[in-house]
C-alpha cells in the first residue's frame, strides 16, 4: 500500500488520461471523469466504475441527458500498489478498462483482451 492525497491522485489520473490514444478519447461524448476515495459501500474491492449507457445501448442521447460518468476510487488504488510506477499502471488499465465500457465492451471481453 502506498499513500497519497487526493491532490496529487487527481493530477495523476490527469496525467494518465492525457497519455490514453485520441482514437480513445475523442469518441466520449457526454462524459466527465471523476475522482472519489472510496465506492459508495466503502470496500476496497473496487478501482473503478462506469455510470452510464453504454454506446451500444443508446437509442437516442442529446440535450439535458446527464453526462456518464467514469469513475476512479483513490484509497482501493492506493492500497493494491506498493509503488508509484504500480500505481500508475493500474489507474491506466482502470481507464481504458471503463472507457471501454461506454463502447459497450464487457468485462468478458476486456478479460480477453487483457483489460480486466
């Protein structure tokens, strides 16, 4: 387990977002990235969400729709890495891992592809 405040945990995930592909980011459309400490149940057992209706599943989206969110839990992060280069790539899998969720690939497939 390592430690970091929130502070700092937001501008990795910042940072981590900014290296993701283009071909990956500029198809979310209505979606916000947000940080919390700890999922809803308080448990660990979860690094990441994705709130939302996936591409797939959507027959009409538009105006005054609530954005999706992704969702990426600090303290489950913080306590499965024992380092900043093991944090750093498991906030980069949870990413790409929930930002394929909203183009409707599910958690049998990203297994697969390596991804969960």
């Amino acid at each position: 387990m390592i430690e970091m405040d929130a502070d700092a945990f937001d501008a990795l995930v910042t940072e981590e977002l900014d290296l993701l592909p283009d071909e990956m980011i500029d198809g979310l459309d209505n979606v916000v990235f947000v940080v919390e400490d700890r999922p809803e149940d308080g448990s660990l057992d979860l690094l990441g969400l994705y709130d939302g209706l996936a591409l797939t599943e959507r027959d009409r989206y538009g105006v005054g729709d609530l954005p999706d969110r992704i969702i990426v839990y600090r303290e489950p992060h913080l306590d499965v890495c024992d380092d900043l280069e093991a944090l750093r790539h498991e906030v980069h899998t949870t990413l790409v891992h929930e930002i394929a969720h909203f183009y409707g690939i599910d958690d049998a497939r990203l297994h697969e592809l390596g991804w969960a």
